[in-house]
C-alpha cells in the first residue's frame, strides 16, 4: 500500500465519556506543551456522555488559539469513538489520550522525537495511577526507547494495553484500518492489528512497534464505571479483540495461533471457577484438558465458549451486530407432528434471530414433518430445506454413508445415546447436543437443566450467540372480546370436564366476552351441546387445518386449553394462554414468549394428576391476570 503523506506535526484524539471532573485538566495537560515551532490538532469524541463532559471541553477549545475537531456521537465505545475521529486527523503522528489521563508535560515532544529518530511505527510508554493526576511529580528524564522482541507472541498471547501511553504513525493506524469496531474498548486490538500486520497477507508491512520506561501519562486511582477497572470487560474484549484478529490472519504460524487459542480457553476456565463459581469437575474442564492436547482447535468453538464465559455479565458493553454469515445449519428433530413441531418453533425463531441468512435444514428422523405440509406458511423464511428420512433409530445408520453434505452446525434437539452417536457421524464444525448430559456436545448453555421443553431448545440456540436470548412472542394488543376455548384433547385423561368449560364461557359472557370453541372436526358431540346451551352466544370454529386456527386466535384477547396441539397453536401465535395440566408436566410442557401465559397444574397445586381437581374459581382467578375483566 502506498504511503499517504500528513503534514508532519501531532494530532491527539480525546475520547470522553462522562468526564466532566477531570476533562480540563486532560486538555490542560495536552495543549500546555504545544510549542510554536510544531503542529498540533486536537480531536475530542464525545462518546454520548450523560454529564457536562462535552460542554466543558467545547468552552475550553474556543478559548485556546488552536486548531481543533469536537464532536458528539452516541455511546459506542471507545474504539469506534477513536476510528470516527481518524476522518479529521492532518498531521502525521496521533496521540490518543483518555479523558481522564493526565500527559507528561514534555511527552508529546519526547515520543516524536524518539519516533523520527528510530523510524517507529508505534511507541509504548509507561504510566501510573495516582489519586490525584494533577499533583503527580513527572520525572524530566529521556530514556531511550528500545524495540519489544518477539512483539506479536507476547501481543497475541498475553495481551497488551493501553491508550494515553502510546503514540503511533497516523500512516499506520489507517493502513491496519484502525481499531476493532466489533469490541468495546480499542486499547486490545490496535497493538494486536499493528504488532501482527505481516500475517494478514503477502504484502502487508512488518511494522515497527518500541517501547520506553518513561511514564508517559497518569490517571486517577479510582473512578467509578472506569472500562479498565472492569475485569470482565477487559477479558471478553481481550478475547474476542484476539480471535477476531487470529480469523483474518491467515499466514500466522499455527503452533502460536494454538497457543493463544489455549491461553483464551484457559482464561475462560479461571473465570467460571473464580466469578461464576462453577463446580471444580464440569464439561468445560474436559474442554479445557482437550485442549491442551488437540493439535486443532476450533476457533469458532473458542469464540462460543468467550460468549458463554461472560453470557450473564450486565457490566460488560458488548457491540452487537448481526451475524450475517451464510453458515449451514442442521437441526436434527424426531418425530414432528403438530405438538413436537410448534414445541420447537421458539428454536427456530431464535435460530433465524442469531443467524438472519444461514441456510436452515430440517431433519425429520421418524417420519413426514408437518413443517412441510399443514405447518408450511410458518416454515417459510424460517426453514430453508427439509429432509424426511428414517434416520438416527437403527444402529445399521451408523455404517451408512453420510449423505447430509456438511454443516457449520448441527443441532440434535433428542437425547437419544445411539442417535446422537450416529448424528455425529455428520459432517460438520459444532456439534450442539444435550444428550448424555452434553457428553457430546462441543458447547455447553447456562442452564444445562432447563426442563421446560421449548426454553431447553432455545438455550441450545443461545449458545451460538454472544448474549442472552431471550423468546419473546407477544400478541397483548388484541383490543376486543373474544376468547379462544379448546375444550378438546387426544386423550381423555387430559380433558378438563367439558362442565367446566361451559362454566367459565356462561362467567364470560357474562362480563360481555364473547366465548369462541375451537373444536376438531371430530367433536360433534361437543358442538351440538355447546348449540344447546348457548345458541348465538358464542362462536364455534371446527376445521382440522392449523393455519386456519392461528388465523382465528390471532384476533382473540386470550385463550384457554387443555395441554394438547390446540393449545400449544394457541400459544405459538403469542396470544395470552391459559393451560390445565393434569397428568402431564406443566414444567416441560408449558408455553414461553409471552410473561402473560399462565398454566396450572393439578400435580403442583392440589398433588393430583387428575385434571379435575382444578376448580372453576381458580382458573377464573388465573384468567383476570391475563384479562382484566
């Protein structure tokens, strides 16, 4: 790349957020040793500050005789803060500096000079911490800098940080493309792009990084919601600040890309033992111990296990920015009549959210899936292909040719051992699998014991995503009166007497509600008493076709039901849901989404799985939570 040439001189970009108490003495300790015979720029970034921060420092730049860049952006973080700032740089040299660091009073002059004289690309000083930056004593001294061996190992390793202390080539930010828009704090992966820029490909520049013992800048000892103070931040944007940086670089050695992927894993580890208190022999020891031996570790699976160390942390600000890769998923499924299918539809909803182009298929083991018949409007734009084929139930599979193609990620939603075994035969990169207790599987979730069914899928998908997800499927703006009822189910002992629901639909309408029976075409007998009874009061809709159900539920206020397919349509299209469970657990089966869905359960409240002995007053008393009649 051909070098751009700045006029020879210093540009110092501030960056600030909430400040407002030390920001003059920052721009104080910067502008003081400006000397005539040199060019100076200062670029100051708001970074959304809350405080006076901005004001203060506007006010003072009118005031000095100097040439100067203030702007304002929403909070981002420093390293988009410090990129947006490169668009107004002039001179040939950058300075960054906090805004709340206090610079040596001859640093800007001794970094240059010592920069111009050994042909440096980027320069390292020393700093310290001091309650009061202000009255700190700077020695007047001049050591000479001295180049850092073996730069790029200890960079991509260790880790190596810092702002305020360093100045750099304004030629050479900008042909590394300054720092890591993707992470938070930018004081990880400048040094990493300009200490490790001859990997990026066979004709980009070794540059020269240097480093000196002279303090160069000093901050204050404690501030509160400091980034560096934050251990978690400084970790995870280490991290992914590394690995970011390790997918582009292709020609670094393998044996050091090994090692700092082992080094990230093993941070990782102190962190679950140390702040998440995870017990001492789990899954991810073992992964830690495979490491230490696998000649190949998988970079992706790392990254993962970066999101799941640091999943729960509120401090940590995480730059969040689809994941618009193409990548190839196989989501492996039973039997997917109507219940399993819309018990999984959260997956997949989750699923497309993380990954808004991959490429979904859709493997049905045990037979036809109804995603490809009664459910396929709900399929389109969730699922791109389906396969159904007798697959993953006899041990023969497990000598038979793979004929699936190859995945960047296989989802075994079953906990079947010889299933998983043969579904490992898969070609693929990730294998995500809650059976034998994730023995299997390369990632792990937070909550490896969820029991509710469609919250343990989602899980399985939150693995794949650097924060929580979270299902979410709301439909509480349905202002009118009608109330969806499926009195029906497959099986007797999951019924609620029909009496019952006769009760509650006389309470509603009593209170102007107007009753709708979902019925299937089967129960006759239903809607002939359910006519008897009411007449023109209510509505009944019989038809087999389950579009045509979320099509009417969709317009009601709320629904109730028996643990059966009707209900769990009624649930998927968002609708508030009341569900009776009686000899079935409420705990697996119970629908998520919507904070308004309740269920209630003759087991866990009155120690019967018989559905009857929930009462009509209780279920009356559920119900005005949902609506308030």
């Amino acid at each position: 790349m051909q070098r751009v040439k700045y006029k020879d001189g210093i540009s110092i970009i501030v960056t600030l957020y909430n400040k407002e108490e030390y920001i003059l003495q920052t721009l104080n300790s910067a502008t003081n040793q400006f000397e005539k015979s040199e060019k100076y720029q200062v670029i100051v970034v708001d970074d959304g500050s809350k405080d006076r921060s901005y004001k203060i420092a506007k006010d003072f730049l009118r005031k000095k005789k100097i040439d100067y860049k203030i702007f304002t952006q929403r909070n981002t973080g420093p390293s988009i803060a410090t990129n947006n700032a490169l668009k107004f740089v002039k001179y040939s040299y950058i300075k960054l500096l906090d805004g709340d660091d206090i610079l040596a009073p001859d640093s800007l002059k001794y970094m240059k000079s010592q920069m111009q004289k050994k042909d440096i690309d980027l320069l390292y000083g020393d700093w310290d911490w001091s309650p009061d930056p202000n009255k700190y004593n700077f020695i007047n001294n001049k050591p000479d800098s001295s180049e850092i061996q073996n730069t790029f190992e200890k960079f991509v390793v260790n880790g190596w940080g810092g702002s305020s202390n360093l100045m750099i080539r304004t030629e050479t930010i900008l042909e590394v493309k300054g720092c890591d828009e993707t992470v938070f704090v930018q004081d990880y992966s400048l040094p990493l792009r300009v200490a490790g820029n001859q990997y990026i490909s066979k004709t980009s520049r070794k540059f020269n990084v240097f480093s000196t013992e002279k303090i160069i800048c000093v901050g204050p000892s404690f501030i509160k919601e400091r980034i560096m103070s934050n251990n978690a931040q400084t970790l995870y944007d280490l991290s992914i600040a590394t690995l970011n940086f390790l997918e582009k670089a292709t020609f670094v050695n393998k044996a050091l890309k090994r090692k700092a992927l082992r080094k990230i894993v093993a941070r990782c580890l102190s962190w679950r033992r140390r702040v998440n208190k995870e017990k001492l022999f789990n899954k991810f020891l073992l992964t830690y111990c495979f490491s230490k031996v696998n000649p190949r570790i998988n970079p992706k699976v790392v990254r993962y296990h970066v999101f799941r160390t640091w999943v729960s942390n509120e401090e940590i600000r995480k730059i969040q920015k689809k994941d618009k890769s193409k990548v190839k998923i196989l989501v492996y499924v039973g039997l997917d009549l109507l219940g399993d299918a819309l018990l999984k539809l959260p997956l997949l909803k989750c699923l497309r959210q993380i990954f808004p182009n991959a490429q979904i298929t859709w493997l049905a083991g045990k037979g036809n899936s109804i995603f490809r018949t009664e459910l396929s409007s709900i399929a389109s734009g969730l699922i791109d292909n389906i396969y159904e084929e007798d697959f993953g139930s006899n041990i023969l599979d497990l000598f038979k040719k793979n004929k699936f193609g190859t995945y960047d990620i296989v989802i075994d939603t079953q906990k079947r051992f010889l299933t998983t075994l043969i579904l490992q035969k898969i070609k693929t990169k990730i294998f995500v699998s809650s059976c034998a207790n994730y023995l299997f599987s390369d990632l792990i979730p937070e909550n490896p014991d969820e029991r509710n069914i469609s919250q343990h899928l989602v899980n399985l998908s939150e693995v794949l995503s650097p924060s929580k997800v979270k299902f979410s499927n709301l439909n509480n703006k349905v202002n009118n009166n009608k109330i969806a009822i499926c009195p029906g189910a497959s099986v007797i002992w999951k019924r609620w007497a029909f009496e019952n629901f006769i009760d509650i639909a006389e309470h509603l309408i009593r209170r102007n509600l107007l009753p709708i029976f979902i019925l299937g075409p089967k129960e006759t007998d239903l809607e002939r008493n359910l006519i008897r009874e009411f007449g023109g009061k209510i509505k009944i809709f019989k038809s087999n076709n389950p579009m045509e159900t979320i099509k009417i539920v969709k317009n009601c206020k709320a629904g109730i039901s028996n643990d059966t397919g009707c209900g769990h349509l009624i649930s998927s299209t968002g609708t508030p849901t009341l569900t009776l469970f009686g000899p079935t657990d409420s705990e697996k089966f119970s629908p998520i989404g919507n904070p308004l869905h309740v269920s209630i359960s003759s087991q866990k409240t009155f120690k019967s799985k018989n559905i009857n002995a929930i009462p009509v007053n209780l279920v009356l008393r559920k119900l005005k939570t949902i609506i308030d009649y």
